[in-house]
C-alpha cells in the first residue's frame, strides 16, 4: 500500500520557484502523470518525490510516513529515467539483478575476485535466479539475458530500465520521460506495455511527460502543470471536457480547442461574430458578459453554402491525416483568442472525418455545435460554469 501526499511543496533554485506550493494527493495503486511544457517542474517535482532534490518548504509523505527528510534509499521508490542509465559491461541479466546485489553490498564486494564471486553467488542464488527470470519474461527479456546493453535496440533497453525497477517490487515507480528516445512506433507500443506493467505489478506509479497523448492514455489522473504551478488535477477525461482554464483548454486534445470571442446575452444566447446561438443546457444561467467560447475542432462542420447558423471564413490549410482531414480556416467575421505560440489570429482547426475535397482559398461556412462546448473569463483564467466554480478541479 502506497498513497503519496505532497502538502504545499515548494523548490526554489535561486530566487526562482521551480515548483510552487504543490499539494497533491495519489491514492495506492494510481498512475499519476506529470504532464507540461519543457521547464514547467515536473521533473523538479518527481526528483523531490525520489529524494534526489530536496524541498525548499513543504512536506511529503509516503503513506502516513514523511518521507521528505528521508534519503533516496530509505523511501521504497523506483526511478526509471530518459536515458535508460544501464552499465554498458555488464549482461542485461546482471543490470537486472544489481539493485539485489546492492540490497546485500559489504565493502569487499569491489575486491575484484572475492567480490565477482559473492555477486555471482547472490546473480545464482534461487530466489534472486526467479524473480530475474519472471520480470524478463514479463519484459519479453529472456532470450536476451546472456547479452550486452549495446546489442540491443532503445526500446529494448528501456524493457531492461524497467526490469531493474521492477525486481526491487518498490511501492512506487517513478518514470521520467521514459519513452522520449524511442521513435513514435515503439513509443506506442512500450505505452501499452507500461500500462500492462502497472495493472500486473500493481504499485503507484508517477510519470513524467510532456506528451498530452500519453498522459491521457496512461493516466489514471493528470496533474498538468505550468511555471511550477498545478492548472488542474483530475482524470484524464474530465480535464478534457471540463477544463479549468484556457490554458489547459489548448494543451489538451489534439489539435487543440478553439477559443472565440464571444459575449453572453441576457436572453441566454451566446453571440459569435454574427452569429447568436442558444447555449446548451449545461451553460444555461450563466450571466451575461463577455466570455471566451471553446469548441474542439470536432464540433464544427464546415459547408460550401450559405445556411442561417454559420460563420464564414477561407480554408488555408488541408491535412489529410488518414481517418480524418485537419482543415485550417481564416475566420472572416469573428475572432479567436489563441494566445499561445504558433497560433496564427482568427484562424480555427476543424476536423473532418474521411478524405476533404477542400483546397486552401475555398470560401466555406462553418457550423458550430455547442453540445459540449465550454466557456471561459475573457482572459481565460477560469472556466465559466453555471454551477459553483468550487466544483471545478483546480488545485493551483
Ligand atoms: P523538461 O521537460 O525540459 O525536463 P521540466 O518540466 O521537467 O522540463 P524542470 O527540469 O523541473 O522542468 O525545471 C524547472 C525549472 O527549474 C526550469 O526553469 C529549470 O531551468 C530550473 N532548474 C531545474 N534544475 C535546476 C538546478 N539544478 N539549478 C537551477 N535551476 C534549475
């Protein structure tokens, strides 16, 4: 049994907080992932949880156990990192078996002989032989045990990263990017590995990564972050429909949610430009006043023709991404309010199922359906919510 408590941690390298007043609470047996741009703390954050960085304030507790003060060894954690960091000289069934032979280390296991032959004593020793054995075959390692790292392909060698994490059978694995060398192919398939690992093996899991596909795929729950702060921390699929702010609006779901200017009318329609829309039910009661609307690109429709309920607009950009057409359009009479890089203004994403027959230049009319639509403070601080905003799962 394994829960994690971070109570209000903070690091601080210089007059910079790396990681601001963070409280997070995972249950046993969760698969937590620490999702968020380059430099936003989260490997910052899962060093502190390791012990491998201390914490400027706060507190961290492994069950009812502070753990904080603790050193690296004394705190039953597993870290896998980016960088597979296995010894290039010795076998994958010695890399595997090292964290046991630690866990017995005297002082003369470096005299050369006396100590080849105590390690190789423990490597043979049945227990350690077995647990060996069955993390290589979980891993699909066991025709390769008698072989050298370098023999072996990246997702390979990540398999054997994670065998030598597993025969520790620590109460919580830590992962840092993990994937991030493997080209997109086996990216995939050692995501549905991990995901196996961790119903098998059971144990909490925390998982760096700044992938948002990942962290939805993986996740039991997701704390997204920026500038070493918490935006949300929930499931993967609530933090998708229901966003706490715009930010993480635009980070999750790809490609991302459009955002429009809008306003909110007293008689409980939402006006876009032109066009005046009834809100949808989960909306409605919300006051009037200026917000920002958030559709996903896969609740516009685009059509050549004039109909009453459309905006209008000129493709600039086709993406035939297989099952789907990614169709990039110039918004002619409302505004978008992207403020994240590489946005370009009043341009939308809509998404098409098949093969588009669209081409840049088209005119087109795009229909919205504000189904499952959100909407945001103009600033796009917070989400506006008909309910009281302290249902919302925001943690920052
Ligand atoms: P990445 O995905 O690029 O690894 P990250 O979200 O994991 O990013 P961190 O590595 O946790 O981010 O870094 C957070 C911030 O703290 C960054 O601005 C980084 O430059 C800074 N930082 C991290 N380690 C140190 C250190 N030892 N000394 C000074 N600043 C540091």
């Amino acid at each position: 049994m394994a829960s994690i408590k971070l109570a209000h941690v903070t690091k601080a390298f210089g007059a910079k907080a790396a990681v601001n007043d963070i409280s997070l609470d995972v249950s046993d047996g969760e698969f937590l992932v620490l999702l968020g741009p380059s430099g936003c703390g989260k490997s910052t954050l899962l060093r502190m949880l390791a012990g491998l960085e201390k914490v400027s304030s706060g507190e961290i507790h492994l069950d009812q156990r502070r753990v904080d003060t603790l050193p690296p060894s004394a705190r039953d954690m597993a870290f896998v990192f980016q960088s597979y960091a296995l010894y290039p000289h010795m076998t994958v069934r010695r890399n595997i078996t090292f964290p046991l032979i630690m866990r017995q280390f005297r002082w003369w296991f470096h005299l050369p002989l006396l100590g080849g032959w105590a390690k190789r004593r423990i490597e043979r020793s049945p227990a350690v032989r077995d647990l060996v054995e069955r993390t290589a075959r979980t891993l699909a390692l066991t025709e390769m045990l008698d072989r050298h790292p370098r023999t072996l392909s990246g997702g390979q060698r990540q398999r054997v990263a994670l065998g030598r994490a597993m025969v520790r059978q620590p109460e919580v694995f830590l992962m840092d990017e993990p994937l991030s060398n493997l080209d997109a192919k086996l990216r995939t398939a050692m995501r549905a590995e991990i995901i196996k690992l961790h119903r098998e093996v059971g144990g909490t899991f925390v998982y760096v990564t700044h992938d948002q596909i990942e962290a939805m795929t993986m996740g039991t729950r997701i704390a997204l972050m920026r500038d070493g702060v918490v935006q949300q921390f929930g499931a993967p699929r609530e933090i998708y429909a229901n966003p706490a702010n715009a930010y993480v609006a635009r980070f999750i779901g790809t490609p991302p949610m459009n955002l429009l200017e809008a306003r909110i009318a007293p008689d409980g329609m939402v006006q876009v430009g032109p066009l005046a829309l009834p809100l949808p039910v989960q909306l409605a009661g919300i006051a009037a006043q200026p917000a920002l609307l958030g559709v996903r690109p896969s609740a516009l429709t685009l059509a050549r023709h004039a109909t009453d309920a459309t905006l209008s607009g000129q493709v600039v950009l086709v993406e035939h991404i297989g099952a789907e057409s990614i169709i990039s359009i110039k918004l002619a009479d409302a505004r978008t309010a992207h403020r994240d890089e590489g946005a370009a203004p009043d341009e939308i994403m809509v998404a098409e199922p098949g093969y588009s027959a669209l081409r840049a230049g088209d005119p087109v009319r795009i229909g919205l359906d504000l189904r499952d639509a959100v909407l945001f403070a103009p600033d796009g601080s917070q989400r506006l919510t008909a309910r009281p905003a302290a249902s919302l799962a925001v943690a920052a």
